[in-house]
C-alpha cells in the first residue's frame, strides 16, 4: 500500500508542479509586458526585469490554489484515463484511501504556501515596490502615482515609498480644519525614524490664510505621528499581498485609530482560510475524476477545473466588497464560497461507489 500512494502522490505532485511552472511562467512574461508601459527616469529594462523576478515569492504564493486544483485535475485524470483508478478500486483499494493519498501534495502546497506567505513574499513585495519607486523618482514627485494614502486626525498623508529599515521617500502632509477647509500642507523629500522619533528633511510648507499663502522651506523638523516603521512597512502593500501577522497589526492600528479596518479585515480572513480553500479544490476535483469528469478527455477536464477555479475566486471577489457595502462579517466572504465547494465535493463522493 506504501507503494501505491507514492505512485498516487507523486502523479499528482509532478502534475500540481508542472501547472504551477506553466501559469507562473505565462504570469513573469505578462508583468514583464506590462511593465515595459511603466518605464520612467532610471526604471529602464533591468529594473523591470528585476522588479517583476523579485515578486515571484507572491506570485507563487497567488497560483499555488489553482495549481493543485487544476494539477489533481490532471495528475488524477491520468490514472482514470489509463484505468488505473479502476484497478486500484478492483483490488480493493476504498476511494477514503485514494482521497487521502491525493490530499498528501495538497497538505505540501497548504504548508509552502503558508511559508512563502507569511515569511517570503510580504518581504519581497515590500523591497520590489520600493525599489520601483524610487527607481520611477519618487523622492521628486508631490503625490506620485504609486504609495499610499493615510489618515491620521485631520492630518492626510502620501507616502511615495517605503523602505524597510524605517526611511520615507516623498511625503506629502495634508492638514484640513474642523468644517474640512484645508489649511496648510507640506511635502519632505525624505524621512527618517531614530531613537523613536521621525525627522523630516527638505520639507516644503504652504500655509493657506484667508488673503494669501505662505511658502516656507525648512531642512529638517521633528514629525510627530503615530506611525511606526512597522505600521508603515504593512501600510506600503496591498492588503492581499500581507502577512497574517501584519494584517492583524494593522487592523488593530486603525481601530485605534477610529478608522474602518473591513478590507484589512477581508483580506485577513482569506490569508487564514486559504489552506482550508485550497484542501476544498482539492476536495472538489477528486470528486470531479470520481464523478462527472471521469471519463472525459484530458483537455475538457482542465478547461471545467478552469471554469470551477475562476467561479471560486469570483465568488469571493464578489462576497468580499459586498461584505463592506451591506455590513456583514467579513468572514463570510471567504467562508461562504469555502463551504459550498466542501459540500458540492462531499455530496459527490458521497455518491460513489
């Protein structure tokens, strides 16, 4: 029997393996691609390449659900096409067994994932953002296209890039009174944290009065803020692009704040559930080959996993804004569609024979 689920696991492993070298191939020349629309100052050809080579961790970490998806489709498939999957049957072998022996590359997919996701790709996304940034010249530029906007009081904030160690590159301060009149605003070419304190440098302030307006430029001042270098290094990327870790930070930061933390909280729910999402796809193309896939050719099988991938992932993107318009638990949004794929798939297996 130890045999017969090696030869399962790795079927299915070569397979879940070769679907993730093929799409996250496709994927590195697409960016690759759309990045040549991007080229600005020193952000040339060399600087894209190593901008697109350095978000491959996250890439990875994105494809990995489809990839054992659609890879049990195939690996799986195989064995039903060649008979094989009725041999085992005839000798004995019960479906739990097969199930179990295909869910074994799940689990290795489920476990790298949550390696790349939580130690990986939050880190090499923050480097690849930054470094595009300031290649793009983002210490010169008053509110450039790529950074982020932030909320502190009556205080709002761009931040143009982000790096690691605690530096800012082009800030823009926009400070507005009680009736929302804005009052003044500066922009720093840099600023840095040290002994707990942020300093700005080469700052630009415009102080708005009611007849005129005031330019003033200043080396360097201390910047009173709440922001930690840690907040700000989670503040710099996508919510779907952090860490657990980081999301729960930041979703406590903005409640300290008084600020609305449900897409934070969206994307936090899907980064814990996703190796519960992933075993159900799983789940759902073992049910498929035992099923209504059993006996069809190859390429109809990867085009209905393909189909059944992209109403999964719909489902959710779909769920996810409904959850911040109608107001319910963001949870839901990645729940639901976890559920139902688990109770199709169950049902289905629950019919074999």
């Amino acid at each position: 029997m130890r045999r017969l689920d090696r030869y399962i696991v790795g079927n299915v492993l070569n397979a879940m393996l070769m679907v993730l070298v093929v799409v996250l191939s496709l994927d590195l020349l697409f960016a690759f691609i759309a990045e040549t629309d991007e080229f600005k100052n020193n952000y040339q050809v060399m600087e894209a390449l190593r901008y697109v080579l350095t978000t491959i961790p996250r890439r990875i970490y994105d494809y990995l659900p489809l990839a054992a998806f659609i890879g049990c489709l195939i690996g799986l498939g195989m064995l039903a096409n060649s008979s094989e999957l009725t041999v085992m049957r005839a000798a004995g072998v019960s479906v739990s067994r097969i199930v179990w022996s295909t869910m074994k590359p799940a689990l290795i997919f489920v476990f790298l994932g949550v390696l790349i996701g939580e130690y990986v790709a939050p880190n090499a996304e923050r480097i690849a953002q930054t470094q595009r940034a300031l290649d793009q010249g983002a210490a010169e530029t008053v509110v450039a296209k790529t950074g982020v906007w932030h909320r502190e009081g009556n205080v709002f904030m761009h931040f143009n890039a982000v790096e690691t160690q605690g530096v800012l590159h082009g800030i823009s301060l926009f400070t507005f009174d009680e009736n929302g009149r804005l009052r003044s605003s500066a922009f720093a070419r840099q600023a840095t944290f040290a002994d707990g304190q942020w300093t700005l440098q080469d700052i630009v302030e415009t102080e708005l009065l009611e007849q005129q307006s005031l330019i003033n430029q200043v080396d360097s001042r201390p910047w009173n803020t709440g922001l930690s270098p840690d907040v700000l290094s989670v503040l710099i990327l996508k919510p779907e692009y952090l860490s657990i870790e980081g999301l729960y930070t930041y979703v406590n930061y903005l409640s300290e704040q008084g600020l609305n933390a449900n897409v934070y909280l969206m994307a936090f729910w899907k980064k814990v559930l996703q190796p519960l999402a992933t075993g159900v796809l799983v789940l759902v193309a073992i049910s498929f080959i035992f099923g209504p896939l059993r006996s069809v050719t190859m390429g109809f099988r990867v085009f209905c996993g393909i189909i059944v991938g992209l109403v999964f992932k719909y489902l959710q993107d779909l769920l996810g804004p409904a959850s911040l318009v109608f107001g319910f638990d963001p949870i839901m949004a990645t729940l639901v569609p976890v559920l139902v794929g688990g109770a199709i798939g169950t049902l289905l297996l629950s019919r074999v024979r």
